[in-house]
C-alpha cells in the first residue's frame, strides 16, 4: 500500500531582545547558572509581568513577514504545570486569541516550490534548564538554572501540510532565514534558540481522514528534524503494516540510538488549565507599531538573478545572511562587474565568513570599497590575480590602503614590453635546448619558458602581455629558419 | 501611658510639623503598648522593634535640622504580612511561606518610606489573605480589640485590630473579597478598598490577582484619605495600574458631600440581615437626609449571583497564583521526599492550611478541561452583569451604601467549621471587586453589646474622594466618635 505523510511543525524562536519578557534581566545565553535572575523571573511571591515591547515588536514584524493576520487585540493566558524549571508553576503565554493568524511561508525542496500555511503565531516566555548530572557527588540530583527562565519566545506553528522530511527540513530552513533576515532571532538550534516539535501520521494514499499522530521532541538540528521525521514515519508505516495500531504519545529523538523514545502517553498528557493571565491586560496593537519590512530573502533572492544576472545558486548563497548580501551590493556598487564580484566573494572571502554566519550580529570584516579597489586593479592590469588574492588575504587580517600599498611594496604588474624582451632574451640563452624543442613543435615547453618569466619577475609580470611577447619572439625564431 | 497612640494620623502629622514631640517618643509609645497588648491580641506576627527604634532616631534628627518633611514623616504603620517588606519575613499567615525572608520592597512599602513613614511591624492574617476572621492563620487567630472572644474579621484582621487597640496610627491592608472592609467593620474603624489599578499590586503576595487591592486601614476617613493618596499612582511594574493621575489630598478631601444622592440596593436586604444593623445604617441615612442628602432605592439584580461567580473566579486564579509554593526554590519544604511528585505532594499537604486546600481544589476543578465553559466562563460572564448593574445605578446616584457586613462581629470558633455561612459574611463586599469598584468601610454605631457595625460606602471607578467626603460628613454625625477602642476602655 502506498503511504501519504502527514507533518506539522511546531516552532519556538527565542526572540534576539535585550531583556527578558517580562524583567529588566538581560537575555543573553551562555552566563554562568542562575546569575541572570531577579524576583520577577524567579516568581518570588508578589511580583507581576512587565511586558517587553521589543518582544511584540518582533513578533509583529515575523507576522507581518509570514504574511499573518496581525490581531489588533490579543491575550496572554496562563498555561498551568508542575515542574521545576517552571518557578511560578505557569507558563504565560497565549492561548485564545493569539497575535496573529493565518500566514503563510514558501519554500523550496528539490521538488519545486510549495507554500506551507501558517496556523498561528504568538508570544510566551520560555522556562529554565533542569541539569541532571550523574557526575555529582549525589547520584540522581538534579539542578535548576533559571538564567533562561523568562526569554521571550515565538511560537510558530505551521499547517498539517508538510509532506516529507525533506520539506520539513526546507520549512525550517525559510523559518530560520526570515527571522535572521528580521534580526529577531539568530535561530541557532544548537543553542536552543530555535526548537522545534513535530506531529507525525501517516494514512493511506487518497485517505480523506487523518492518522493518529505521535508528537516528536528533542531535535537539535535541523538534520536531526530530518532524521527523526524519516525514522518516525517508517516506524508507523511498519506499525501499520503489520496489522498494528499507533498510540497518540509524545516521542523523544534520541540522536545515539538513531531513535524516537516514547515520553509520556495520551493519558499522561496535562490538562493545562489555560485561563487569561490576570496580571497582563489584553494587548491592544497600536497602528506605529506595525514597522517596514526590510526586504525578504525570497524577494532579495529573487532581485539578485535579475539585476546582477547571477545563477540560483550564486543569488542562494550571497543572500544567505542580509549583511552578506549588503557587503556584495556595495562591492558591485564600487565595481561594477557583477559576476566577477560574485565569483570573487564565493571563492576568495567566503570561507573566512561561514563560521561567523550563523550570528546575527555578523558582518563581512573587510570594507567592499577596498576589495572593490584591489579588483579594480585586477581589471586594468595594475596586479595579477595571485597578488590580488594575496592583497584579499592580506585585508581580512586588517585594513589598509591597497593602491598605496601595491605602489610602495612594488606589487604593481611589470607591462614594461623592453624589460620583459630582456628578461626573454636572457632565458633563451640560458636554456636554448628548450627553444629547439619549441621550434620542433613541443609546444608543451612554452609552459617553462612562463613559469620562468614569472620568478624572475617575481610573480609581477603582466600575463597577458608575457604571453604576447613571448609568441612573437617564438615566431620571430622560426621566421629565422 | 502616653496618649501619642490615641492620636489620630492627621493630628500627628500637625504635631510634627508644630515639632511638639519627636518621632522617637511617637514610636516608643506605640512599641510599649504593642508589647503590652499583643501577646493577648496577636494583632502583629512581627515587630520590628529594633528597626522602627534606629528609623526614628534618623528622623528625630531631620526634625531637628529643621526642612520639609514628607509627607507621612515618623507616622507608625502596620503592614498586612502579604506585603513584602525587604529584608523581613513575608509569611502571608502560612507556614507554606514561614522561612520567606523578602528580597525586595512591595512599591507601595517603599513609596511610604520614602514619604518618611515608620514600619512597626507585620500583621496576622487569614492565610493567603482567605478567610473572614483571621483564625485561618497558622500563627493563631488574632483577637477583637472590643471583644477578646470575638474575631476581628479577616483577611487583614491583624491590621484592623492593630489600628483598632492604637498599635500604629494606620495600617495596610489588602481586599479580595471584602478583606479590608469586614475587619474594618468588625474593629470599629475606617478600612477602604481602592478602585482596582489604582494602587500597584508589585509586592503584594497574590490570592486573586484580578480582584486584589491594596489599601488604607485607618481611624477616620482622613486618614484613610492621607494613606491612600500616599500610595496610589501608576506603577510600570505592575501593568494593571492605572496611568491616570491621582487628585490631590484637598480634592480627595474638598467635595460637598451634603448634595449627594445615595442608592440603597434592595437586593442587599435579605433575610440574615441582622437586626441592630439594619437600624444603625437607616439611622444614619435618616441623620443624612436631614443634612440634604437624598437617599433613593436602586437595583442591583445580580447580586445574588455575585457569592457563587467570585467563589469560582477567585478561586481559580488562586489555584494557579499558589501554584509557585512547591518546595523547591523558597519557603516550606516537605523532608524525606522520594521523588519530584511527593516533593510537591509532601510539601503542599503539609505547608497549606484546610481553608487555602480547599479554595486550590475549587479553583482547580473550575480551570479543568470539560469544565471551564461551565464554571470559570459562565462566571467571568456574570462578573461583567455585574459591572453593568453598577455602571446602571451610578447613573442615578453618587453612591451605593449598604451595611459592610451583615452581622457584627462573630465569635472565635463560630463559623470556622462551616465555611459556607463564613463564605456570607462577604455578601456586601465581594460584588465591589467583581465590579473593580472602590469601597470603604466606616464604624457608625456600637451594639448594644459595644460592638462596633459598619457601613460601606460605593463609588465608581477612580471616584475615591466621594468616600472619603461623605465618611467625614457621617463621622461628624456619629456621636461619640468611634475610632477604634475609646481609650478610656480597657482591653484584656
Ligand atoms: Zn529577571
């Protein structure tokens, strides 16, 4: 029988603000345990939420970019568990009436373009760390951190309308893009700041009713995502095959065993108790809080093949990270050779900005107006291209004056016809066997005669003209005979 | 014994400023009569006797260098222990909460030390503010300063009482349901629960957050009047409170009270109303019209609703505002737990009192999946009629009164077995914090027995001062004056 999957993704995005949700605590990740705390995000007794604007901001601005619905007025709610991380033993959230609804998000897989709905979007604090450490002096402790008790959250959640890993893994790849785009987020999954939750079934092909679905949790990257859903619907397929049932539970992607784990079953599940949160008056969305959007990496992508005449995978990569692709307008803006400037960032700079790209506060340390002037130089013949790599090399490391540099240094290119004959005529005579074996016809020796003209120019010699010269002394030779 | 305690605030706030005793000798007789009273009473959990002592002195000084003083300079308070007072035990009645030393002052405790006032101490209280008569706490019931056998009414019955015997020139207290206005009623003094926003919650120990207020708990409406406006105003920390500016003290204390008109909500006189009562509130309403207040009947028709939907919706709240004392990070913690679960199960059964229990069961219940449309939606509903009645009778009237309670003050042990007829000693209060409305509480006669019975006095919303008006026209009429215990009677 043939299988029809069914997806939807659950997505949290800690938002890139300053303070936490509802505290003046900075959010920031990686401090030392419970050393970003106050009374507020400790749930002492007797405090209150403050909300952070910045947060809604955000969240309006993802909304806007998915192409919600933006509600004028929303409510937080309280979500009611037990557990230790959780200090009040609520989550504030939203529940009903949530920011925004109905948007929507495009993405490509290599079977084409598909647009995934988008089923809502809202905001929520996110809870703290539990650390179980079997290495502790007592066996089975385990201990709180509270630093990320509070971090403002996004919660995505997508229309049951994802087919295959595949697309889930291109579903979240769009997500992580936008919110980078937006500087909302800089959507690291192995940092925790982007998490995501999948429900899974299957059914069969041209079925009209759903299968029962398992929740899948613990998926620390977006390969992970991929692996997890591929194991999880083979799992059911098989289950079902087999005359069997699949149970509603949640699932733990255990990434050693190459495995989902059950966690905890329907029955298991908590009755959350959602009630609105007394303590926050319902949000009311003031029109000026509603900014511009900065163009979205679908358009500037888009943008890119048409204005610079680059191919897919050329516009993919340099708008990879907004300030990548602002570095490279500025680069053709100062010379303006699209497709060199393209061909040069790919192959020379981009290997020193990968590691940083995932940040998003990065930006290309070097200035596009100095590798504009160095490819300048390359296209009138003042250097070659090996001292222009060198120069490129040489500006990442710190900045300088490339023009003035290639003067006082002498890096400039030898175009002078009289030095580069002598240069020739001296290794001619150095070498006449050679010369013969050129004359005969062994072409492949000319290749000596350049590589020699090079040491002893030093690597300066214009190559073009090298060539040219060294032709016509060639032909002047055989005319001779 | 001095008589500095038997002062009133205002009186003491002239003396200051006539320098005619200093802070020192203010204090130092309301630390001796506190220690001379208290163990019979039980009013105060705490007192911070050293503290109060060293603030006294720094402001003995000010006085001295002469200035301005502020505006409740070396006035004694009491504060309701579900204050958080930095540095000091917050147990909110509970052992739940027993070892909680506060790490940070509530906004309205430091808006009153920076106005120069003094804290004696913390007061008893039913625990987590639920209850009618303080024996719900677990440091034992405090008693009525004008009948020891008696309760004092709760939740904030250790400040009433504290205020009534003249333990400190005025107290806080806090109202979910009535929690200031009953004790107020029951002890004989001024209690008013202020509209709701209009003074921060920030460091009040949450029951019900969207019906709780902090609030004055003094010996007259002036003085009521004085702490009020000391503590109310916008707070960003609280997101609840309103932005709109606070009147000043003259506006607060400068209308004509004499041209008001005055509902009498018919639903109010039901059966259970006690007899001595009824008679004092229609006394006094007729000694008002003889002044040119008109009184009016108006309708409140969903009054009989308001017990049950703020049983259900306050509750609720409280379910999940209490959810936070678990024994993991602060307060109570169970021994010999084997795992997360009896942590919490361990810790819970041992660190809440039966009364907070049962509210938790009946809040949770409330919230619960194939519940929640029933209880905790159709009373949120209701909750807004009875907004609207209000809003509708306001149209006609300036306020509403009605007595504060419907009995006076009943015995310790009477009803605390039966917390259904507990639960009615709220009847004439809890409507006002469905509504967000202000009221306040004021003494207006004594029972045969001396016990005192109280009025309460109705306004809309953010309309404080026409409280504060009308309960300094009717003190004027209520002969004696009841403020608190008449110093010449003794207590114990
Ligand atoms: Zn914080």
């Amino acid at each position: 029988m043939a299988w029809e999957t069914i997806i939807g993704l659950e997505v949290h995005v800690q938002l890139a603000t300053r303070s936490k949700m509802f505290c003046a605590c900075p959010n920031v990740f990686g401090a030392p345990p419970n050393t970003l705390t106050c009374p507020v995000c400790l749930g002492l007794p007797g405090v209150l939420p403050a909300l952070n604007k910045q947060a809604v901001l955000f969240a309006i601005k993802t909304a806007k970019a998915l192409d919600a619905q933006v509600h004028p007025c929303s409510l937080f709610a309280r979500k009611n568990y037990f557990y230790p991380d959780l200090p009040k033993g609520y989550q504030i959230s939203q529940y009903e009436q949530p920011l925004a609804t109905a948007g929507k998000l495009r993405i490509e897989t290599s079977g084409g373009t598909k647009t995934i709905g988008i089923t809502r979007l809202h905001l929520e604090e996110d809870a703290g760390k539990l650390i179980h450490e079997a290495e502790f002096t007592r066996a089975g402790a385990s201990y709180v951190d509270l630093n990320r008790t509070g971090v403002p959250l996004m919660e995505i959640v997508s229309e049951p309308e994802i087919s295959t890993p595949e697309e889930a893994m291109a579903y979240l790849r769009a997500l992580r893009e936008l919110v980078r785009y937006l500087k909302v987020s800089d959507g690291n999954m192995e940092e925790g700041s982007l998490r995501c939750d999948a429900n899974v079934s299957v059914r069969p092909e041209g079925s009209q009713t759903f299968g029962t679905k398992a929740e899948l949790k613990n998926m620390n990257s977006i390969r992970f995502v991929g692996k997890a859903l591929a194991y999880e619907v083979e799992r059911q397929v098989r289950v079902l095959e087999s005359g069997g049932k699949i149970a509603q539970e949640t699932l733990l992607w255990s990434e050693k065993l190459e495995k989902t784990l059950p966690m905890r079953s329907k029955e298991e599940a908590h009755d959350y108790r959602y009630f609105p949160e007394p303590d926050i008056l319902p949000l009311t969305i003031e029109g000026e809080w509603i900014e511009a959007l900065p163009e979205l990496p679908w358009d500037k992508r888009e943008r890119f093949k048409q204005v610079y005449d680059l191919t897919d995978e050329e516009s993919g990569i340099l708008t990879e990270h907004p300030a990548l692709a602002e570095f490279y307008e500025a680069l053709v803006d100062a010379f303006p050779n699209p497709k060199a400037a393209s061909n040069w960032i790919l192959v020379e700079l981009l290997k020193s900005f990968r590691p940083k790209m995932n940040r998003l506060d990065f930006f290309p340390a070097v200035s596009p107006k100095r590798v504009a002037r160095v490819l300048s130089m390359v296209e009138e013949g003042v250097i070659n291209q090996n001292t222009a790599k060198d120069l490129l090399a040489r500006l990442l490391e710190e900045d300088f004056d490339p023009e003035a540099f290639v003067a006082q240094q002498g890096l400039g290119q030898i175009s002078d016809e009289k030095a580069l004959l002598a240069w020739i005529d001296e290794l001619f005579e150095r070498h006449p066997s050679q010369v013969n074996e050129y004359l005969d016809g062994k072409e492949k020796v000319f290749g000596f005669f350049v590589g020699q003209l090079m040491k002893m120019s030093q690597g300066k010699a214009n190559p073009r003209l090298l060539n040219t010269l060294l032709k016509q002394k060639f032909d002047a030779r055989k005319g001779a005979f | 014994m001095s008589n500095l305690p038997f002062l009133t605030l205002a009186e003491l706030r002239s003396g200051y400023s006539r320098k005619e005793f200093q802070p020192s000798e203010v204090i130092e007789a309301h630390l001796k009569r506190i220690e001379a009273l208290n163990p019979e009473l039980n009013a105060y959990l705490e007192v911070f006797a050293d503290g109060a002592r060293d603030r006294a002195r720094t402001l003995d000084k000010k006085l001295t260098q002469g200035g301005p003083l502020g505006p409740l300079f070396g006035i004694p308070l009491a504060v309701k222990d579900v204050l958080c007072v930095e540095g000091t035990k917050t147990t909110c009645g509970s052992k739940m909460l027993e070892p909680f030393i506060a790490p940070y002052d509530a906004s309205c405790i430091r808006r009153l030390r920076d106005q120069g006032a003094v804290f004696l101490g913390k007061t008893n209280m039913d625990e987590f503010a639920m209850g009618s008569s303080t024996e719900n706490s677990a440091f034992g019931p405090t008693r009525n300063p004008f009948a020891l056998e008696r309760v004092p009414g709760g939740s904030s019955g250790g400040s009433a009482a504290a205020v009534a015997a003249h333990l400190c020139q005025a107290a806080l207290g806090s109202d979910t349901g009535g929690s200031i206005r009953q004790p107020a009623a029951f002890c004989g003094i001024v209690g008013l629960k202020p509209t709701y926003g209009r003074v921060s919650r920030y460091g009040l120990v949450a029951f019900a957050s969207s019906f709780d207020q902090i609030g004055p708990m003094a010996k007259t409406s002036e003085d009521a009047a004085i702490l009020f406006w000391a503590i109310a105003g916008h707070d960003p920390k609280d997101m609840t409170s309103s932005a709109r500016p606070v009147p000043s003290l003259e506006a607060l204390l400068g209308q004509d009270s004499r041209r008001f008109r005055l509902g009498l909500p018919k639903e109010y006189f039901v059966e259970g109303m006690d007899q001595e009562v009824r008679d004092a509130l229609l006394a006094t309403l007729a000694n008002l019209e003889g002044l040119g207040v008109q009184v009016e009947e108006v309708s409140l028709p969903h009054t009989p609703y308001a017990t049950a939907v703020y049983y259900i919706l306050a509750t609720s709240e409280a379910s999940s505002n209490l959810a936070r004392y678990d024994g993991v990070k602060y307060g109570f913690r169970a021994k010999d737990a084997d795992s997360l679960l009896e942590l919490y199960e361990l810790t819970r059964a041992a660190g809440f009192g039966p009364e907070v229990k049962r509210r938790i069961m009946l809040g949770t219940y409330a919230l619960s999946a194939g519940y929640y449309e029933a209880y905790y939606k159709k009373a949120a509903q209701v909750r807004r009629l009875i907004l609207e009645d209000f809003t509708r009778a306001f149209e006609k009237v300036d306020a509403i009164v009605s007595p504060t309670t419907p009995t006076p003050p009943f015995l310790l042990g009477e009803k605390i077995e039966d917390p259904l007829t507990m639960y009615l000693s709220d009847i004439y209060t809890n409507a006002l914090n469905l509504a967000g409305l202000p009221g306040m509480s004021l003494p207006i006669a004594r029972t045969g027995d001396g016990l005192p019975v109280g009025m309460q006095i109705m306004a809309p919303a953010f309309m404080e001062e026409r409280l504060f008006c009308l309960g300094s026209l009717i003190e004027e009429l209520t002969n004696p004056p009841i403020r608190g215990v008449p110093f010449d009677q003794p207590i114990a």
